[in-house]
C-alpha cells in the first residue's frame, strides 16, 4: 500500500527476512540460565566460559545471548538497579554540535572526535573489493566477509565507546546540559556531507545525554532549530546576519565583539535555554 501510494507519510518497504551472517539473538528467562563465577549455564546448550566486563549489581531476571556479523559472542543481562541521583553542583554548559570539531562547549572546551570510518576508509574499501571478487558459498568468501565485518565492528566499537565516555563526562560535570534540536535525517540527504555526518553520530550522542540525565537527576533541555545560534551575538543578543560555514570567527557589528563561531553557538543556547525558563515564571499565575 505505501509503494503504490495509497497509505499516507513516508513509503516505506515490506519487511526482509534477517540473514544468517548478520546480527543473531537468543533470550532466555529467569528458568533458562545460571549464573556462576567463571561460567554461565544456558538450557540445552551446558556451561560458556565468559570474561565479565562488570560485576552485576543484583540477580538477572533475563540473559539474551548476541552474536554479531563478526562471529562475537556477548552476553546481555537485564538486572535492576537503583537511581543514583547526583548532588547539585549548580553548573550549565551548552552544546554546540559541529563536523570539523564534534563538540564545543560553553565553556570554550573544543572537543575532537576520533572519526572512525573516515580513518579506515581505505582498508574497508580494499576489503570490499576482496570480498566482490569471491565466489559465493565458497570458504574463502566467508573469511573475506568476516574480514569486512570486523572492520565494521571496530568502527562502531570507537564511535560508541568515544561517544559514551564523552557523555558521561559532561553528565557529571554539569546540572544543566543544553543541546540545539538538529535535523540529522535532513542533514544526512546532502551527499557532500552524509558519510562525514553519519560518521560522527550526533543522534547517539542525543539520546546518550537524555538517558544519562535522567538516571543522575540532570536537567536537559533541547532548544529550538530555528534559533540562530551562529548568527546572534552571545553579548549584545543583535543578530549580525547569515555567515558562510568556512567563517569561524566574527566580529560583532553592534557591540565589537570578537567570536568563535562555535563556542558563540554554545554560549547563546544557554542564555536562550536561561530565557526561556524566566518566561515560563513570569507567565505562570496570569490569566488570560
């Protein structure tokens, strides 16, 4: 119905079956499996050999076994732990979210990402092409996608493992964290800036700092899109016009500011997050 134009929104495809060489899943309850030191028992399967990334904090109710395109193996457990509320510390930052740096903060902090993909580009290309030129169902081919597979899994091990670090930094560090609302999925439509943008994980990075926040009892707050962050000046609020994305820095032509493009950006989302909430106090008790 969506490819022939009769269902309303985005068209959208019937569903594909999951292949065998990608990702498998197997769950089992709280009956299924046992936990012990060096082991975890599954039913009909017997006793796996695990080395634990961490101590669980109480008994597991579920265990979900995950194999990966790679041929990994992991263990996911579903335990339930208390929320640890952090102490008010009283500070605020802004995020500014940007290609060239991934993150520059309030503060004037300036934070790089490690780009993964852009830094083995050339040897999964190399890859791919060894693994087109194999027959299929053949040994060889297999070797050859597990080879493309692990280099997949290494991209997504260093964008996540950057991203979750990154984030639980600024959790702690701050009560307040504000972030502009960024249109990714439009973003990601120009070809000239799709694979660098997709490379850096911006929506992950989102959803990792509202998870966060509200297990450590921070304050986070999205601004609107459509604020012009790179336009208004931090100092005097004045808004000095469109600028192309090759200028950096500015001058302000109301106040004669100088500024860096970004941590203006940053700057300007707290004082506009700041106005927001004196609005919504001024405006609560009248009557309209």
């Amino acid at each position: 119905a969506s490819c022939k134009g009769e269902r309303k929104g985005k068209k959208v495809k019937p569903p594909k079956f999951k292949k065998r060489k990608s990702k498998q899943l197997a769950r089992f309850t709280d009956n299924g499996f046992t936990v012990n030191q060096h082991c975890v028992t599954l039913a009909k399967i017997g006793d796996l050999r695990i080395v634990w990334s961490r101590p669980l904090p109480s008994k597991p109710s579920s265990v979900t076994v995950i194999k990966d395109a790679s041929d990994r193996y992991f263990l996911s457990f579903v335990v339930e732990i208390q929320s640890e509320i952090l102490p008010n510390n009283g500070e605020s930052v802004g995020i500014d979210l940007g290609i060239a740096t991934f993150a520059t903060l309030s503060t004037g902090e300036k934070i790089d990402a490690p780009k993964p993909l852009k830094k083995r580009l050339k040897r999964l290309r190399k890859a791919q092409k060894n693994l087109s030129r194999k027959q299929k169902g053949s040994k060889r081919r297999e070797k050859a996608r597990k080879r493309v597979a692990k280099i997949h899994a290494k991209i997504k091990d260093t964008r996540t493992d950057f991203l979750q670090k990154l984030s639980t930094r600024i959790v702690r560090e701050n009560q307040t964290l504000i972030l502009e609302d960024l249109n990714t999925s439009g973003m990601v439509k120009n070809r000239k800036l799709s694979r660098a943008i997709s490379d850096l994980g911006w929506r992950s990075f989102r959803d990792m700092l509202s998870a966060k926040s509200d297990k450590y009892g921070r304050n986070f707050r999205i601004i609107s899109r459509w604020e012009p962050t790179s336009q208004r000046c931090s100092c005097c609020g004045n808004i000095g016009g469109k600028k192309a994305l090759n200028i950096r820095e500015w001058e302000c032509l109301f106040c004669g500011t100088f500024h860096d493009r970004d941590v203006n950006a940053g700057l300007f989302s707290t004082l506009c997050d700041n106005f927001c909430l004196w609005n919504r106090e001024m405006l609560i008790g009248q009557d309209f």
